[in-house]
C-alpha cells in the first residue's frame, strides 16, 4: 500500500470508528493531523484484534488466540517500522 492510500485509510478510520477524535484531528495544523490520523487507525487496529472488532463492533472472523493475536500485531508493528506498509 503507497503512503498516500495508507493516509487515507487512516482518514476513513478515524473518520467512521470515532467522530469526536475526527473532529478534534480538524484543530491541528495538516503536518500533524497526517500523524494522529495514522496513529488513531493504528490504535484502533490493535483494539480491534485484541477484541475481535473491526471499528469496534464484533467480527467472528477475526478471533484468535491472544498469544497469536499478540504476534501477529509485533510482526505488522515491526514490519510498520521498517517501512513496510501492510
């Protein structure tokens, strides 16, 4: 996925799974709003799989054990970091 439909991704995440954190974003200056959007849809996709969600409603296709949930959210944060997009 380019940076560019990654960012807008995390525009429709943060825009669907919570309007008052959407709204919010809106005050800050656009160099920065990029950031809280992305970091928004990263806490919401860790929060999602921990919980069996997908924008927090429930998802049955999404459980898994917690040891293999875990694992699978270090290996996209690692990959994440290296510039790898998912």
């Amino acid at each position: 996925m380019s940076s560019d439909r990654l960012l807008q991704a995390s525009r429709e995440t943060i825009a669907h799974g919570s309007q008052s954190f959407f709204t919010a974003s809106l005050l800050l200056p656009p160099r920065i709003r990029a950031s809280a959007h992305l970091l928004y849809a990263w806490c919401r996709h860790c929060d999602d799989c921990v919980d069996g969600q997908t924008l927090g409603f429930a998802d049955e296709s999404q459980r898994r054990s917690s040891a293999e949930v875990l694992e699978h959210l270090v290996q996209q944060t690692r990959r994440a970091l290296a510039g790898e997009f998912c």
